[in-house]
C-alpha cells in the first residue's frame, strides 16, 4: 500500500464530488483530519500477508439465484406507477422532475 | 404486568386472563409515560396497533391464534412499514411513508402481533451508541447519562424498559448484540440469509442481518421463529426449513465444547467486564461444559476490514437517496448537480456522509485493490480463523463488548474509539454467522453482555445453550429502577 499517493485535501474534494456530497472549503480540513485518523487505523490490514487468497464478497460462497425475465407484477393502470410517485418530491405526468439538464 | 417475559404474555393471552386489546394499551400508556424520558421510539402507531389488537382478539376467538398471536412488539425503523412512516432516524427520509411492508412486517402480521411503532436507531444504522439520529440520542434505561448502545439502541432500551415485550434490530456489525448487552437484554444476529432483507433498508448488503431483542432465550427463538424463513424477493435468502427454535431450549448441554478465543480477553477488555464473564463461564462449567482456549489470530484486523467492506457497500447502497425519487430534497437546485449534492449533504448526517466518504475512496480507481480486495481477503482468513475453531468446539463464548455502558458525549467526537466499541461483535457479521448476546452480570450497576458464537444455522443451539443459562441464573429478570417508576 506503499504507493499510494499522500491522502490530501484535494483527494478529499474529489471523493465528496464523486459520493455528490456538497463540501464546503470550510469542512475541507476537518474531514481530511477525521478521515486520514480512520484510514491510518485501517492501514493495518498492509501488515497481513494475503498472497493467493480468494476476496470473500459474500458470507457464502454461492451462486447468485437467477430468475426468469419475465413481469411478475404487472401495473397496467399506473396505480403502484401512482403510489410510488406520490414520495417524490416533484412530479408531471407520470415523470419525475430535475432542473434543466440541457439548455 | 410489565415484567413479564413474550411467553408468559402469550399464556395469559391463551388463558383469556387479558385481552391483545387490553395488553396493547398498557403498553402503549407506558410508552406514552415513560418514553419522553428515554426517546426510544420515532413513531407510536396507536390506531393500527388497535385495529391489529383487535383482530388478534377475533382470531383467537376463532381458535386461530399463532403463538404470537395479540402479542405487543416494536419495529425498528428501518423495516418499511406501509401506511406508517419510516425514517431510518435520517432527516432524508423523514417524511417517508413506504409503499410495502418488509417481509419481516409481513411476517408478525400473518402471526398476528401488534405493531406498537418504530424505534429509534442511529442513521441508517450507522453508530454504536445510538447518537446518530436525526431524532435525538436514546438514553439508556440503566443510567440515564449513559447510550444504549447502537444501532439498534431504541429496541433494546424499549425492550429493557419494559416498554414493549420485544423489538426487532438489525445488525451489521454488532447493531443488536452490541445495545442487547448495554441494555441489558437478550438480543440474536441470525446466520446470514435467515431473515430476509426485503423492506429492510439496506446499509451494507453483504453484512446486514435482522433479528429480534427480547428479555429471554426462549422469548427469542419464539420471535425468531416467526422472523425467519426463505423469501425470493432477497436473493441472498436462503431456502432451507425454519426449525421450531422453542423445542431446542430444553436439551441440555452437559459435554458442551465452548471455544475461548484469547484475543477477545486481552488488552482492550476492561477487567471487570472480564471477571464478569469468567463467572458466567463457571456457570457453564457446572452445567457440564468444557472450556477450551482457541485463537482466532486474524481477530485484530476485523475492525479494519469491516471499516472498508462497511463503508464501500455503505456508499453504493445510498447513492439510491438522490432528492429525486424520494426522501428529501434541497430548496432552490441551480441544477442537477446542485440538486444531488445539496440533497446528500443537507439529508444526510455527519456519520453517514463520514462513511459514504470512506466507502467511494476505497472504491474509487487506484486504491481499490489496497482497500476494498485487501479487505475481502482478511475477510476469508477471518471467516476461515471460525470454521477452524468450530472442528475443536461447538459454541464460542466472551465478553459482547470490552466496557459497560459509555457516557453521552463520550465518544461521539471521536469515530475511531467509538468503532473499537464493536471489536468483539464484527467479525461475526464478515463470516456471517449468527451471535446471541444475554445478560450476564453488572460492573457499577450497568449489564454486562455474554456473546456466544455458533456455526451456520445454529440459531437453535445458541438459544439453547443461552436458555440452559437462564434457567440458572436471574440477570435477565433484573430490572431497572427506571422501568418500575411511576407505577
């Protein structure tokens, strides 16, 4: 782990953009002390000789189930397509809303 | 009343001596007395609660009564309710209102139990003292200055109150042994798979598990029994029959192998929580069983480990809350992307945002094969480190926690010494194996909790070895002073 490069505030802006978190300069340096503390902490995993062994993703070791491609619930009237656009914040004939993406 | 255990509940119901109606309102009139103190409930849903007592009363007038059938119980408020809203304790969805019900929800209805509400927990279940929510802190029962544990800290301080006769937690890294044990409760992490994730909202998907907190062995495995079972709607759910985990209690354990991993009684370990669970150990040897010290060498880097895998399914998990589909979202967006990450970092709390960020390093290019395979591959040695002990001994046994209930405040500023909180529970998550925790004892008046540790699928055994305890000893019938005020 050796070769990675210095955990900076840069790297610090360019994970928030890329988790869309809104950081402020302000919280910029508190966040790189709070998260470098963590990271150095997990550093220890360098110590483990992991040569040859398999990631574990999964507790099991198991094939993912797959099922049929087929609709198994289907909404011909939009009511469930209604119920759950009633959460979203804004909505216009059944399409959610954003602000303008393409002028 | 109050002090009675789910089963002694569920015999009174049978006999007639009271009504699901009758027990729903006791219980809700003490969450109405007693909680504003505590804070271990979101949401009270009073009227469902009295249509669901009422129909549990028709039904065992019918003779259709299920065993828990008109009994009280709390959902944590991560499992969607539908028709009741369910917040995860976070600001972002503090107004939401699910469309379906989690297969769990499904699960007590179909059983007949009552819904009481939704219980307080850390933000999408992310803390260990339960100071994450959006809601407020919970205070634990035992010593009002101190946290109830986490995430699941509003079930188990409901539950230790007396406040409901049980309550479901999930838990990811200790989120049900952990609070069970500062509460004081006794509180079951099934086997991976056993408990469908359906409706249960996601933190970290490989790791996540539900399961009930409740004041005894032979109370769990009557909720557990109705909890689990095959759903194809979670594909990490796994197909194999639910035994009836009450016909187990009863076996007794004389020969038992119990495996003493010595890395869980070393530094870290605060020596009266130590003395406490070497009496318990006695307790077993005089029932019969054997102690055997095993190691569980890689057990110093399941904090580390779980600190990538956690965090890394934790950030692609909650990319889903985008302030457009649901939850909230952010006043005036200049555009899309002011709307993203205004929403995420105004909905969210500093934890959540604090592993979200961890999570999307880990996984970003570059530092992938350092952080999150590295952390993959501990996690078989760690998985591995378990399945050797279990050719030596039938159960593992130690503290659930290193120290006793902390103070409010005490760690909060301070993410790392409040993820060493969990040294003794996470491993357990990575293998996904299943854990019990029960009350063991006190230091100072605050419970110390016993984790015992079983192979896959051995949720019949560690409620068996758990209740064989109990029979022995009263730490699960002591009370806190707090749950007898005001009668």
């Amino acid at each position: 782990m050796s070769a990675k490069p210095t955990f900076s505030e840069e790297i610090v802006a360019k994970v928030a953009h890329l988790a869309r978190l809104e950081l402020k300069p302000a919280d910029l340096p508190p966040y790189h002390e709070g998260l470098s503390r963590i990271l150095a902490w997990i550093e220890q995993m360098a110590a483990i000789d992991t040569q040859g062994i398999e990631p574990m993703a999964h507790p099991f070791d198991l094939a993912q189930p797959l099922r049929e491609d087929k609709v198994t619930e289907a909404d011909p009237e939009g009511k469930q397509q209604r119920k759950f656009q009633a959460l979203a914040p804004a909505i216009a004939a059944g399409l959610y809303l954003v602000p303008k993406v393409i002028e | 009343m109050f002090n009675k255990t789910l089963t002694e509940l569920a015999d009174g119901l049978a006999r007639g001596e009271y009504t699901s109606r009758e027990l729903t309102d006791y219980f809700l009139e003490r969450i109405k007395r007693l909680d504003p103190s505590l804070n271990s409930f979101i949401t009270l849903s009073e009227d469902y609660a009295h249509v669901q007592a009422d129909q549990a009363d028709q039904r065992r007038k019918q003779g259709q009564a299920a065993p828990l059938t008109g009994i009280p119980i709390a959902q944590k408020d991560i499992f969607c309710t539908e028709g009741i809203k369910t917040t995860c304790a976070s600001k972002m969805l503090d107004s939401f209102i699910a469309p379906y019900n989690a297969h769990v929800v499904e699960r007590f209805a179909q059983e007949g139990a009552v819904l009481l509400g939704k219980t307080n927990m850390d933000e999408f279940a992310m803390g260990s003292s339960n100071e994450n929510s959006h809601y407020g802190p919970v205070l634990n029962p035992w010593n009002l200055d101190t946290v109830p544990g986490g995430s699941s800290g509003g079930s188990a301080a409901a539950v230790a109150a007396r406040l409901a006769p049980a309550a479901t937690g999930t838990d990811t890294g200790g989120s049900i042994r952990q609070p069970a044990a500062l509460c004081g409760i006794t509180g079951i992490k099934p086997t991976y798979g056993r408990v469908s994730r359906y409706g249960m909202i996601a933190f970290a998907s490989s790791l996540d598990q539900g399961g009930p907190l409740t004041q005894t062995c032979a109370d769990a495995a009557l909720v557990l029994s109705a909890m689990a079972g095959f759903d194809p709607r979670d594909s990490t759910c796994v197909d194999q029959p639910v035994p009836d985990y009450t016909k187990a209690l009863d076996e007794k354990i004389a020969g038992l192998r119990i495996g003493l991993p010595k890395e869980y009684f070393g530094e870290g370990l605060d020596p009266n929580v130590a003395c406490v669970i070497e009496a318990a150990l006695k307790e077993y040897e005089k029932l019969g069983a054997k102690l055997v010290e095993i190691s569980l060498k890689h057990s110093a880097m399941a904090g580390p480990a779980y600190y990538i895998i956690a965090p890394a399914e934790c950030s692609s998990n909650l990319a889903r809350y985008d302030g457009v589909r649901y939850g909230y979202r952010c006043d005036d967006p200049k555009n899309l992307e002011d709307l993203y990450k205004r929403s995420r970092a105004e909905g969210f709390g500093a934890e959540v945002k604090r592993r979200i960020m961890i999570g999307t390093y880990a996984l970003s290019a570059g530092y992938y094969e350092a952080y999150y395979i590295k952390a993959q591959q501990i996690r078989r040695l760690l998985r591995d480190d378990f399945l050797n002990a279990f050719k030596e001994v039938d159960v593992i046994m130690g503290p659930t926690t290193p120290s006793v209930a902390f103070n409010l405040g005490e760690k909060s500023d301070d993410p790392l010494s409040m993820y060493l909180s969990d040294i003794y529970t996470i491993a357990v998550n990575l293998a996904g194996l299943p854990a019990l925790s029960i009350p063991a004892g006190f230091v100072d008046e605050k419970p110390v909790g016993l984790q015992i540790i079983g192979n896959y699928f051995e949720e019949g055994r560690l409620l068996n070895v758990g209740h064989q305890y109990q029979q022995v000893t009263s730490w699960h019938r002591v009370l806190p002073a707090f749950a007898k005020g005001g009668l």
